[in-house]
C-alpha cells in the first residue's frame, strides 16, 4: 500500500476567513518504510498572515514572494498523492484547506476524497489516549519519538515526525527508525536522524520588545475578560499544528 503523510502550514486557522496555505510536505511511506520520494513545496498565498501564524512557522510574505502560487503546483502535488492513503493529524483541518484551494480552481479539479483514502491520527490517538492531550509534541513524548530538531512547525519536517508517530501507534516500537527490511523483520532497526539538510530553507521570525510587550497586553486584556486565556496551557485543539 502506497502511503503519504501529509503536513500542511498556513496564514491562519479557518479557510473560511480566506486563509491560504503556505507550505506542503509529504513522505511516502512504502510497506510502511520510508520510500525517500518526499514532496515538499513553499507557496505564495495572496493574503496576509493572522496574527501569530508568521511566529509558529517562521514563514513571511517576503519570503514566499516568489514561490509559486496553488494554481501553479496543483497538478504536481495531485499526481503525487493521487490513489494513495493519506496520513494526516487533525485531518479535517488540512483536508478543508485543500479542499478549498482545489475549489478556487474550478469543479473539475474535485475533492481530495475523491483520490485519496485519508486516515486522522489526532482520531486514533483520542480512541487509544481518552482524555489526554494528543498533539503532535505531546505524542512524540508519550511514544518516544524524538523531535527535538523541531523547533517551528514546517511542513515535511512535521510530516517526517508524525511517520514516526503513525508507526508507532498502528503497530509499536520496533517498527521505528526506518531502517532496511532486513532490519525490520529481526526487530533491530535503530532510530534515524532526520535529515534536516534536505528541508527547503526557511525564514526565522523573532518578536520584538515592542511586539511581545502588545502580546502581554492583549492576554491580560483576555483574561480581565474571559478569565483566562488559551496560551495559558495546551489543549486539544492544539493539534492543528
């Protein structure tokens, strides 16, 4: 079975405000092994960032000015994940970006359901996990995944990580580290680091003393208001990242 996770970033959290995506990345997965036939693409949104979005991807308009647009990749990226079964956490999220990208370019292009299988690993974790929290990070901690070279969200370094996650979860430890088959079926095979050198070059946003001094105002704002604020602890809904 031919298998892509599959990681999106984008300008915010809701296509139905008009945000875009930004960046994806995608692993083939062959016999659950790691083919190394990865797809990774930055893409110009035509729209601004959210407040906040540009600080977890470290992604900037200026930097993604010359990369193409959607329209420009689509084809590409179809043929890529085209029959396979995609492998996404918090799938609803990136499958209604995609789904909506695909729509501004006309009816005959479809929905991603229509070429593709898509499992949710956010779902199979809440079904293993009730009541714990089942973000990407928080499952690398619990399963023993190391992420350590994950300092922002991108999109295949993010997707390299959640393979890790995704064998961890259908079938356990032994199968970690993508090693030769030969490895494999003895039970030896030894974690691999990630191959950062292989990652597209990406920007790195730094807040300034006058930018986080309005962050702190805006939180304190929030919680005189609502008593709290969702920074103030992860939760569930963190696993969009």
């Amino acid at each position: 079975m031919r298998q892509i996770i599959l990681d999106t970033e984008t300008t915010g959290l809701e296509w139905r405000k008009g945000n875009r995506i930004v960046e994806i990345g995608c692993v083939e997965l062959l016999k659950r092994r790691p083919s190394g036939n990865n797809y990774h693409q930055y893409i110009k949104p035509d729209c601004e960032f959210e407040q906040g979005a540009q600080e977890v991807t470290g992604l900037t308009l200026e930097f993604l000015a010359d990369k193409p647009v959607f329209a420009q990749i689509a084809d590409e990226f179809l043929a890529f994940i085209d029959g396979a079964e995609l492998i996404i956490h918090n799938a609803a999220f990136d499958i209604g970006f995609l789904d909506n990208e695909l729509s501004l370019l006309g009816d005959h292009y479809g929905k991603i359901g229509d070429r593709c299988t898509v499992v949710d690993t956010l779902r199979m974790a809440r079904e293993r996990y009730p009541g714990q929290r089942n973000s990407l990070d928080a499952l690398c901690r619990r399963l023993g995944v190391d992420n350590a070279h994950r300092q922002l969200h991108g999109g295949l370094l993010d997707a390299q990580i959640l393979g890790d996650v995704y064998i961890a979860l259908t079938s356990g430890q032994e199968e970690i580290g993508f090693g030769s088959g030969d490895e494999a079926q003895t039970g030896t095979a030894h974690a691999q680091a990630f191959d950062t050198s292989r990652l597209l070059p990406r920007p790195r946003v730094v807040a300034t003393a006058s930018e986080l001094e309005a962050h702190a105002a805006r939180l304190a704002k929030l919680r005189k208001k609502a008593g709290h604020a969702i920074w103030d602890g992860e939760t569930e809904e963190e696993a969009v990242a």
